[in-house]
C-alpha cells in the first residue's frame, strides 16, 4: 500500500476538521479512477486515422524512384 502525505494548510482534515497535512491512499485512489470516455474516443480517432506523414512520403518517393 502506497501513501502520499499532502502539506497544505488550506486543506482541513475531514475527521477532526482541523486544518493540516493530509494523508493520500495511492491505492484506494486508483481503485476510484475510471478513464474518461473522451480520452478512450481520442485514442481511437489517432490509431484510427490514416494521416499521411514524412515517412510516408518518402517510402513513396523511393518506391517511384525505383520503378523509373
């Protein structure tokens, strides 16, 4: 189990309602996080997509250079 402590004055605790240091648990956090579905429709339009780049054209090129 993994646990961050967090100083920040401004923070209070929420069992004592003091302000003061506030301990993070990395793992219960990452146990409450779920992707955003925007990310995951991102992620798929950039694989997806067929964008032509420098490689491309130069492979191209080459393959036309070698025909002629």
């Amino acid at each position: 189990m993994y646990r961050f402590l967090i100083s920040d004055r401004s923070l209070e605790s929420s069992d004592t309602g003091v302000k003061g240091d506030t301990m993070i648990n990395f793992d219960e956090e990452i146990k409450k996080f779920h992707p955003s579905l925007e990310i995951d429709d991102t992620e798929d339009a950039i694989y997806n997509s067929s964008v032509t780049d420098m490689t491309d054209i130069m492979l191209e090129l080459m393959e036309e250079m070698k025909e002629n």
